[in-house]
C-alpha cells in the first residue's frame, strides 16, 4: 500500500505563521505536525513503505526536512502541485482533488492476481493538518478483513455544526450510501474526519473521475473538490464503509485548534523533568506547572510556565506568566503575562499583558 499526503496548500487559517513555513510545519508538543503523523506510521507500516508528499508552497523545505529524517524510513516520493495563480505573491492550488490525482502514474501497470492483491496494492490517504489518535492498525484491520473496496474515517460532531463538515449518511453496516460537502441541511452528523484507504481498483476509478473533472476546468472554475469524486465512487458501485473513529483526530487548521490539539498531546506524552540536563535545558527560580513541553538550549527564569505550554528550542522566557501557549523556536520573552497564545520562532517581546495574541516569526514588539 502506498500513502499519499497532500501538502501543498499555504494554510491561510494559520496566517502569519504559514508565511515561513508551510502549516505541516507548526510545532507543538516537541514535533512538527508532520513528524506526529509521520511517527505514527511507522507504528504500523512496513519500513520503506512508499510515501508520496505532494508539495507546493514553500517545497523545499518540506523535501529537505523529510528526506533528513525520513529518508532511511520510507521510500519517499515528492510530486509538486502547480500553483493555479499568485495573489499578492503567494500561490494557490486548483484544490485537494488534483494534489490527490498527481500520483496516478505510481499506480499503473500494477498486476492483479487476488483481491488481496487488489488491497495491499491501494492507497492511504491523510492530510497535513491532523494527526490521527487512533492506531493505523484498528484502520488497516477493517480495511483488509471487511468485504469493502475502501474506508472512509468519521466522527461524531454536534448536530447544530453538521453543516461545516462533509458529512456522509450510511446504511446498517456503516456502508456509505451519499457525502454531501457543508450541507445546507442535516443529514446525519457523521463527518468525514481526513483519513482514506482504497484498493487497487477503486484508486482507479478515483483517479478517472478526477482527470475527468480536471480535464473540464476553465479559469472560472472553483477549486476542484474531493467529496464529489468520492461520491462518483459509491455511484458506481464501489462499497466504502464509514469507520467511526475511537478516539478522534486532532485538526491543526485553524489557531484555536492547534492549541486544543497542544494541549491533547501534552496531556498524552510522558513529561520527564528529569532530562533537563541532558537537554541543556536551565530552569532557575522558576514554577513549571504539567503539563509543558521545553525544547533543548533554552532558559527559564523566575517565572511560571504552564500548564499546557510548548516552548520551542533555544527559547529564554523570563520574568514572565504563561498558560496555555505554543511558542516556538528561538524567541525571547521577557515580563510578559499570556494565555490562550501563539507566538512563532524568532520572536522577542518585552512588557507585555494581553491573552489571545497571535504573533508571527520573526516579530519584534
């Protein structure tokens, strides 16, 4: 099985901070995004499982970061998308649709012998802002022992927020019978919650309907969607079955959740005060409340961290009152009293008392 991840897109709900970095790239609980989910593959995967990125903006840091760490991991395949324009000199994409048709080749001139063929020779597909809690494992079980050519993860959410998701209906065995993108009215509140696996065949199809939908895009045309392929999907017959997930996924799309999901992770992670030294990590008159997460180099002095703090690498916090906050690299704070915020790498600020702030890279207040 091949993984597909789409990661071209520039993260516009996460301005300023995707403006030096693509959104995979937020830091929280010690790892980029992406290294959590990257991480839990290799939980479940064969190593040198073929792992397809499709990149876009800022490309060449995701290909020169992955291929440094994951290199002797996976066997590792970098596709860009072509940005559709430019707006004010940063770029946008014809969509998730056509970052997911890029790698159609890789699934050519494959022979099928079995219907275990047909499985193991398919695809999974994530996104790059959420990190699944559940283990790949439970997912793969239902996908190869369930008479079904795909799976499709969902979650509950509230009936009042249905309409914000794509959201599927199914049958009494949680097979698939229609996805609706955002419907205007309720359906069920099953929303579709990132996370795909298809076989061999059904890629295929998916893979048709996209070059079809591409093929008949004019300049006006919006961006091209996924939903409406997955939709073809079950319209012609493939058998896709919602699998509920246990435990959730953490979605990094939009400030307010990365701190929820900073928050999860820190909750989940062994907190080790301990390897302070061993991390060069100083900590003098200071009150570290669990639960934190301190990056290697840096300072803390008479002030109190926590809880739910993430402080990046070479960071000197002093004389400071912080709660709830992803802090990332190389930023300096001193007499300032947060929660609730966001501050990016390379950032100094003094004198300050204010929660909720944002604060992109590289800002000096």
């Amino acid at each position: 099985m091949r993984i597909i991840g789409p990661i071209a897109g520039i993260g516009s709900r996460l301005r300023p901070f995707t403006l030096s970095k693509p959104k995979a790239f937020m830091r929280v609980a010690g790892k980029t995004v992406l290294d959590h989910i990257l991480t839990k593959f290799l939980n479940t995967f064969d190593q040198n499982t073929e792992l397809i990125l499709i990149v876009g903006y800022k490309k060449r840091q995701v290909i020169d970061y992955v291929e440094k760490h994951y290199s002797d991991k996976f066997n590792l395949t970098f596709l860009e998308q072509t940005p559709r324009g430019y707006r004010d000199n940063i770029p946008y994409y014809w969509g998730l649709g056509e970052a997911v048709y890029l790698p159609y080749e890789k699934f050519d001139d494959v022979e099928i012998n079995s219907p275990e063929d047909n499985k193991r020779e398919g695809c999974l597909i994530f996104l790059g802002d959420m990190i699944l809690l559940d283990e790949y494992s439970y997912l793969l079980y239902r996908y190869y022992e369930s008479e079904v050519d795909g799976i499709i993860t969902v979650m509950k959410v509230p009936k009042e927020e249905a309409s914000a998701y794509g959201i599927v209906d199914v049958d009494k065995n949680n097979i698939i019978t229609r996805m609706v993108e955002k419907p205007k009215e309720y359906i069920s509140n099953l929303a579709i919650a990132g996370i795909y696996a298809f076989s061999h065949t059904t890629t295929q199809t998916l893979f048709q309907h996209l070059k079809d939908r591409l093929d008949q895009r004019t300049e006006d045309t919006k961006e091209i969607y996924l939903t409406e392929s997955l939709q073809h999907l079950i319209d012609t017959g493939h058998k896709i079955a919602a699998v509920e997930l246990k435990k959730g996924i953490l979605d990094f799309g939009k400030p307010s959740a990365l701190l929820n999901g900073n928050r999860f992770l820190l909750e989940n992670q062994p907190v080790n005060n301990n390897d302070y030294k061993s991390r060069n990590i100083t900590i003098e008159r200071s009150l570290i409340k669990n639960y934190v997460h301190i990056g290697k180099d840096s300072k803390i002095v008479n002030s109190v961290v926590g809880p739910y703090v993430s402080i990046g690498k070479n960071s000197k916090i002093v004389n400071s009152i912080i709660e709830n906050c992803v802090i990332e690299r190389n930023t300096r704070l001193k007499n300032i009293i947060t929660d609730n915020s966001i501050i990016g790498s390379n950032v100094q600020i003094e004198n300050m008392s204010k929660s909720n702030v944002i604060i992109g890279d590289k800002c000096t207040m």
